[in-house]
C-alpha cells in the first residue's frame, strides 16, 4: 500500500498530453488549443465611428458654445455596409452611423445628441477633439500579434476572435476516448426491478459524466460478469480507447478477477492500494502505453477516486494545467479518523463572514451515494492525523 501523494505523482508522471486534430471552431468550444494563435490582419481593418452623430474635422468646432453654434453643410451619410464616397472638406460634415468607416477628411465624431440639424445643416453647439468617438484601425488586435497562447482552454469569445481573424478551423488537443467497463454479477441496468442481491448500475451513469465533466469522450463497454474469460475479452476490447476504466472487483474477493486478468493480457501495474478512504482498493497501470484505472465498486469510492486521480490524468491528456481548487475553511464539527490513511470527506462549505466554513454531509458510508447528493467538496484529512476538532482550519477540495 502506497500513500496517495506518491500514488497522484505516479499517475500523472504515467500519461502525457494527446495529438491534436483538426476542428471547425464550433466544435472548438471547451477543447485545448494545440498551438498558438497569430493575426494576419488589424482588428478594425478601418477606422470606424464608435457613436451615431457626424463626422467633422475637429478644427471646424473650435469656439462653438451652446450660445453660439458653428454651422456645418452635411454633405453626404455614411452607413456600416453602406456607401462610402463621400469626403469632409473645411465647413462640412457627413451624417455617421456606428461602426461606418470614417471619410476622408474628417478626424472626428460628435454624438447626434450633442448637434441640431436644420434642414442641410447640422448645427455644432460644442467643441470636439481629433479622434473624439473613432476607433482606429489595430485598435483592438494588430497584424502579426499572438492573440491566443497554446493550452488555452477555449470559451465562446475565443471562437469569437476565430471568426474575426477568418479562420474557420483550428487545431486542439484530443478528447480521450475513456472506456467505461461495469464489472459484478449484482449489477442489474436501472430500468430493472431491483431485488435481494441486485443493485442498478448506478456507477455506469455517475463515472460516465464525471468523463464529460473532465473533458473526455466516455464510450460505455456495458457490464463484464465475474467469470474470468468474458472479463478477458471484455476488457481486450476497451484497448482502442485512450483510458479505460473499471468499476468493481479490484478488492480480495474471491471473484474480484479485474487484477489478475489485467495482469495477465499484459498490464505494467504501477500500483494496487493507496492509503486512503474512502477507495483504498485502487488499481492504476499501463497497457499498451495506455493508463487503466481499476476503480472500487462502491459508488462513493469510485466517485471520489475518479476526483482525485483520473480526473488530474485526463486534464494532462488535454494538455491542460490541474486547476486549483483546494481552499482552507474553518471545520464545525469534531472528526474522528483512522491514522495512516488519508481521508476524503464529503462535505458542505461555503463562504461565510469573509471565510470558507465547512461540515460533512453526516453518515461517511462507501456506498452512501447520497452523502455525494448533498456535498459540494471534500474535506482532505493527512494520514498523521486522528482527532481534527472543530474550529482547525483544514484543507478542502471544491467540486
């Protein structure tokens, strides 16, 4: 039995980032930039006006005042998408709209709120500036500028900036295909009745969104039985994936094959026990250069090992950083622990008068599915410890 730091080290320092592939930048959302991103143009490509009004050489306003308006000929209208051949001349100004190209001529914009139009004349009732209410050309990205870094996880303005720079495809990293394989003869599909000895597949559902949480592709490889040849097959048939998991018969049962035939279609077992709770029973190896996990079938235990090992794993296949999510919060109850092994708690914190507060869903239990319903994070408790009284400040994982 290791300890878990040694054990996360393990598996991270076992995968490594995926190739990337080609995508259309729909399909870019939430997935990992492969490479950086540069501009082949400026961003305005023009000089354009940023309010409704009319554009003027600036000189022309000097000395106007409410009192006493300068009086300019509007000599033409320039529309976003509209005509342009309009030019400003000393005493004349053309009708603007947002986002219209300046004309030639003009070195500002007044707001249509702060003129009066007589007819073919527009009356300026205050002074402007040179380059009042333009937006210049490269003012928001320049030719040649790195405008997304590789690794970048992609959200809905980088696919923005895509389509402004015309790019209609990019390169990403991956999703791992993660196959997902129920192991037991107690497990029966949630649409059964349930009877003595049975439980639904509960942990099929469960894990299979923890991978779409993470960012993996999930592929469900159905319910292996506990009968060695067809759990042989059945796993030789997950090696076309990029990760595969197991749920259930990892422990010292009599029936708990998942091991053994691991071992024998050729897995490097890296390690088998961590010194934890819950999910101490842990699998992790590698076959064919690919990472297995052989996870616990109690659903909490498979839960919280996938949060604490598979997940950090399929964040390094995605070529993303392991985000921090661990903060330090005040602990409201007493708690009692076995020493040597570190514990995950399942927990409720919160923010509270400038802190983070936490206390545990109540009943720890394995398979208390339902302590994972209420919780939002876990309480991490180091092996040494055995009594942690209320009001220590401890660390806790957010999920």
């Amino acid at each position: 039995m290791i300890k878990f730091e040694e054990a996360l080290n393990i598996v991270l320092g076992s995968v490594s980032t995926l190739a990337p592939e080609e995508v259309s930048i729909i399909d870019s959302l939430e997935r990992v930039l492969a490479g950086d991103v540069y501009s082949d143009c400026d961003i305005p490509a023009f000089d354009y006006s940023a309010m409704d009004g009319f554009a003027l050489r600036f000189a022309d306003t000097k000395g106007a005042l409410p009192e006493s308006c300068i009086r300019l000929e509007i000599v033409g209208e320039f529309r976003a998408g509209g005509d342009t051949s309009s030019k400003v001349g000393p005493g004349e100004a053309v009708r603007i709209m947002t986002g219209a190209p300046i004309p030639e001529g003009a070195d500002a914009v007044i707001m249509v709120e702060k003129t009066k139009e007589n007819g073919g004349i527009v009356e300026i009732c205050e002074e402007v500036e040179a380059g009042d209410n333009i937006r210049l050309t490269g003012e928001d990205i320049n030719n040649g500028d790195l405008v997304i870094h590789k690794g970048t996880l992609l959200n809905s303005a980088h696919v923005g900036m895509f389509a402004s720079l015309g790019i209609s495809r990019v390169n990403v990293i991956k999703k791992p295909r993660v196959a997902l394989l129920m192991t037991g003869d107690e497990v029966i599909g949630i649409d059964e009745e349930i009877r003595p000895g049975k439980v639904r597949n509960s942990n099929a559902y469960s894990l299979f969104c923890q991978v779409k949480k993470y960012g993996g592709a999930p592929v469900n490889m159905g319910t292996a039985r506990d009968e060695k040849d067809s759990l042989r097959e059945r796993l030789k048939s997950c090696l076309d994936c990029d990760l595969i998991i197991t749920s259930g018969g990892v422990s010292m049962g009599e029936y708990d094959y998942v091991k053994d035939v691991m071992n024998e279609i050729g897995m490097e077992q890296k390690f088998w026990k961590v010194a934890m709770r819950p999910g101490k029973p842990n699998l992790f190896g590698l076959i064919d250069g690919k990472p297995f996990f052989g996870l616990p079938g109690n659903p909490v235990s498979g839960m919280v090992g996938f949060e604490v090992f598979i997940g950090p794993a399929i964040r390094k296949m995605l070529g993303q950083k392991d985000e921090e999510r661990d903060v330090d919060a005040i602990l409201q109850e007493d708690i009692k622990k076995k020493k040597g092994l570190m514990f995950f708690i399942r927990a409720v914190t919160r923010w509270e008068g400038g802190r983070y507060v936490t206390k545990t869903t109540g009943p720890q239990g394995s398979g208390m599915l339902s302590s994972m319903v209420r919780a939002n994070s876990l309480i991490i408790l180091p092996e040494d410890e055995q009594l942690i009284k209320q009001g220590t400040m401890v660390k806790v994982r957010l999920l």
